[in-house]
C-alpha cells in the first residue's frame, strides 16, 4: 500500500475542512483535489456517490473509499489500514483551540477576533446561524447601518466574515461540556471532540404559553417565527400574544400580511418608546387592536388550523378572539439545558454566571450574549460581549489570564 | 435514491436559507419554489405539508415516493436525502 490516501473536496467545505484537520493533527499525509478546480475530479466524486457530489469522499490506499466520515469513522478506518495507531486513542479525538456553542452574534463575533489571530476556531450551530438575529426581520438599532438592517443580511455578513478569517461552522449540536482540566471534552452530533478553551453563546429559545391547542397547532396555525411563517396569513386575521419589545416588532412586521392583528398583553405593553410609538400608527390605521390585561385560556381549531383563541380579561370574563393563527412572543428562555451536569454556575433563570472577563466558575469556560447572566439582550452587547470573550479567551490560552 | 428535491420558501425565512446551506454544503440539487414571488402555490405547500410553515422539502425518490420535510430539521433532513 504506497499509494496515498485522496481527500476529494472544496474549500467552502466544512466536513471537507474537518476531516482535513483530522489527517493533519495525525501526520497523516494525504492528497488533496479541490473538486471545484477540477472538473475531472467533481466527475469522479459524481460517479461514487450516485450523481451526487457528495464531499469530503475519501479515496483509500486499499481502494476503499468513506464519504463524509465522522472523525471517528475515519479514525477506526485509518487503524483498519494500519496507518494509524489503535492506542491513539485519545488523541484520536479531534482537539481544537477554541470550540463555540451557537453561531449567533456573539459566537460569530468572537470567532472573527479569534480566528483572525489564527486560534483553531470551531463553531457548532444547531439552527440557524446568525442566530435569533437571523430571524428578525428588520434590526434598528444595530450600529453603522444608518437604516436599518435585515436580520437575513446581518447573519449572512457576520458569518462570511467569521468564515474569511478561517473560522468553521459546523452544522450540529452540542449534547454536553466535561472539564477535564486542560482539556474540555464536549459530546456533540459529529461525535466528542476536545477544546483548550470552549465559549458557550447559546442565547434563548422562544418560551411557550402551556395553554390547551398550543402544541396541537404548531405550524398549523400556532407560530413562533413571524418572518418564517407570516406569509401563510396574507389577508387573515391574526392573534399576537405578548407585550414587550418582540411582541410590538412582529405584531408590526405582520401587518405586511394580515388583514387585522388582535395584540393580547397579559398585564400591561412593557414595549419601549420608540415601538410604542410606531405602534399607534397602525393602531391608528385600524390594523392593530391592543388588548390589555387579558391571558390566554385555549387555542381553537380544527383539521384546517386554528380558528379561535379563548382568553380570560382583567374581570375574568370569558373573551373569544376569532382569528385564522396565532404568533406567541412571551420572552425567552435561556439555552443551558445541555450544562445540567457540567458543573458551570447558572444563576436562578437558568443563566450562566460570569466573572468580569467573562469566564464561568471553570477555567477556560466562557460565556457571551444572551446566554450570560446580566447580558443586556441586544445584538450590539451580543456582539460586544463576543468580542471581550474572544480577547480574554487568547489571554487564557496564553497563560496570562 | 434522491430524484429531485423541492423546497418551498419564502424571502425572510431563515431557516430556508439553512436548509439551502446545508444541501449546498453536500452537493445536493435542488429547485426553489419562493412563495414571496409564488404567492399563488401557498396551497400546494400546505397540502403537501400539512403546516403553515416554511421550508417544506419534498424530497422524490427515484421509486417516486415522496418524504415532506417541515422546517430546518437535519435528524429527517439527513436520512431522506443518503
Ligand atoms: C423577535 C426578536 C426581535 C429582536 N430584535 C432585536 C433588535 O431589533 N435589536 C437588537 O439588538 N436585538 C434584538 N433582539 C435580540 C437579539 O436577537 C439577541 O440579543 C441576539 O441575537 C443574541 O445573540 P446571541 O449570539 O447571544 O444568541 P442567539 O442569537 O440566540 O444565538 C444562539 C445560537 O446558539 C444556538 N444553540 C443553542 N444551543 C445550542 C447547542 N446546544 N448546540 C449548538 N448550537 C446551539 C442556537 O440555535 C442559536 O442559533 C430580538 C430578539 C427577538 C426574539
């Protein structure tokens, strides 16, 4: 077996990159084809994988051949082979400098700090990156776009420049943090993997009203993502639930879609000035009705979607909303569930808790963004604390902090 | 076997993107059906998926069999289309 091993991919790739850096960090040494600069290659690629061009395909000495292997599959392939050894095993884990739970904001930005000082950087993301910034339709106050950004167009910028920089976005999940001293060892969908240094940016998921119909109708007529799913109620009444800032903002972005928005706030709107404001106008504009006080009883429909939503007022009377769907914005709640036995310090909502360089009760653990305790919630601070995290994170790798 | 692969979305939808994303960074074909400029074939993709909601992935087996996929969800994304 003298021929090489060939590694079949494209820059863009980040399994490609993966499994790229796996050979490496063995001294493995490999061929490597760029399938986008060789047409000949993409050909063969094709022909292995059934009309697809499936990457990373990796050709073996033995003429045996993994496409998009896990780096344990590779690592069990290459001790087969002999080319590897079998007692390796610990290092046949893959280690990285830094690994960030999330690709929001914060994540991202910090990846641009870290890997712009060429610190190995991995980002897992298991939704979508660029986070809940992403899903936001029009961002305002974030700084340097004089009017505005949409979220799709700020997460597209962020992460291509995350990416310029070398910073590798994999598309998974991240199941738990372990200290091991020197070494973090993170389980996560490609399989464990090893960090010198891990920040934890996970941010917050949408948080339920509990009410009966809520789960019947998800998608169905009961929503959470107004820029995903406000296009089904072109010309259809809607229910928000919900009085803060998110509330405020998607009851306006539907607007562009439904005919007529019943807003039902709980207590009284807790949204600021400026969304007040704005407010008023398509309250003025018959488009938006604004109902105080009242709390959601039961979501109501049948096998078309939702057709009512029955809530309670400030006098306990029975009020019923006719409407066609219902978009929940309650709040958050933070993304720590993975930490239960990690051992990191989560203050009473189930934040992490921070020192003032962002690190949490384990060394080289580190948090940012909405996910820490006392973050301000905004994708500007988002950004700022990835930033600060990234700093203190090469600080830590260097032995000075 | 994968014959084709749909995917209805829409302009502002994020987690379309992430479906494109992910079939992009696998090589995967698909078409595009963006109900922003479709508005009329809403219909069709809520009868093939029951929900409201964007993306829907209709992946067509080479037998014609179809696999509707509801949202950004790799654990069904993944499967039906290998
Ligand atoms: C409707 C709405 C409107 C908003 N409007 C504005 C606005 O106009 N201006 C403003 O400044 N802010 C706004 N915000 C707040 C802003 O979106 C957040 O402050 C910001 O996105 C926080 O960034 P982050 O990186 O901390 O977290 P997030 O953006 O929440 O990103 C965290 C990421 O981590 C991922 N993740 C979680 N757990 C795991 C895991 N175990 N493994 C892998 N990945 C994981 C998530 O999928 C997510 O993509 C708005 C929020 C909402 C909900």
């Amino acid at each position: 077996m003298s021929q090489q091993i060939v590694v079949y991919g494209a820059s863009w790739c980040p399994d490609c990159h993966r499994s790229r850096t796996f050979l490496d960090e063995h001294h493995i040494s490999y061929d490597w084809i760029d399938i986008d600069e060789d047409p000949a290659a993409a050909d063969k690629v094709a022909q292995i994988n059934h009309g697809n061009k499936t990457i990373p395909t990796i050709i073996f000495p033995d003429d045996s051949i993994l496409v998009e292997p896990s780096d344990k599959a590779l690592s069990e392939k290459l001790v087969t082979l002999n080319i590897m050894q079998p007692d390796n095993k610990q290092s046949a884990v893959v280690t990285h400098d830094v690994i960030m739970v999330g690709a929001g904001p914060a994540a991202l930005t910090a990846a641009i700090y870290t890997t712009r000082e060429d610190i190995d950087t991995l980002l897992f993301e298991k939704g979508v990156i660029g986070g809940l910034a992403a899903v936001t339709d029009l961002i305002d106050n974030y700084p340097g776009f004089t009017n505005g950004v949409h979220g799709l167009e700020l997460a597209d910028s962020l992460r291509g420049q995350a990416e310029r920089f070398g910073a590798v976005i994999e598309l998974g999940e991240v199941m738990s943090i372990k200290d091991e001293g020197k070494m973090k060892r993170l389980e996560t969908t490609s399989g464990d993997m090893l960090a010198r240094a891990v920040l934890i940016a996970t941010g917050s998921d949408y948080k339920k009203t509990g009410v009966p119909g809520e789960a019947e109708y998800y998608a169905r007529g009961v929503h959470y993502c107004a820029t995903c799913d406000g296009a089904f109620y072109r010309d259809k009444k809607l229910a928000v639930i919900g009085g803060g800032n998110s509330a405020v903002q998607e009851s306006i972005f539907l607007t562009r879609f439904a005919s007529h928005i019943d807003l039902l706030v709980r207590s009284t709107l807790k949204a600021s000035e400026v969304l007040r404001s704005e407010l008023k106008q398509y309250v003025a504009a018959g488009k938006i009705t604004v109902h105080e006080g009242v709390k959601p009883k039961e979501i109501v429909g049948d096998d078309n979607g939702v057709n009512k939503i029955i809530t309670t007022d400030a006098n306990d009377k029975e009020v019923v909303y006719d409407i066609d769907g219902v978009f929940v914005f309650i709040g958050l709640l933070p993304n720590t569930g993975f930490l239960k036995s990690s051992g990191i310090e989560l203050d009473a909502v189930g934040l992490i808790k921070t020192d003032q360089n962002l690190e949490t009760n384990i060394k080289g653990v580190f948090a940012a963004g909405d996910v820490r305790s006392g973050a301000t919630m905004q994708i500007a601070s988002a950004a700022g604390e990835g930033a600060t995290a990234a700093l203190k994170i090469r600080e830590y790798l260097e032995g000075k902090l | 076997m994968v014959k084709n692969i749909t995917i209805f979305t829409t302009n502002t939808c994020a987690y379309c993107q992430m479906v494109k994303t992910y079939l992009r960074a696998k090589g995967v074909g698909y078409d595009e059906v963006n109900l922003d400029e479709n508005p009329h074939r809403r219909i069709e993709a809520h009868s093939l998926s029951g929900a409201l909601t964007v993306p829907v992935t209709v992946v067509t087996k080479t037998d014609d069999s179809q696999e509707i996929i509801v949202g950004y969800n790799l654990s069904k994304l993944v499967p039906a289309i290998s």
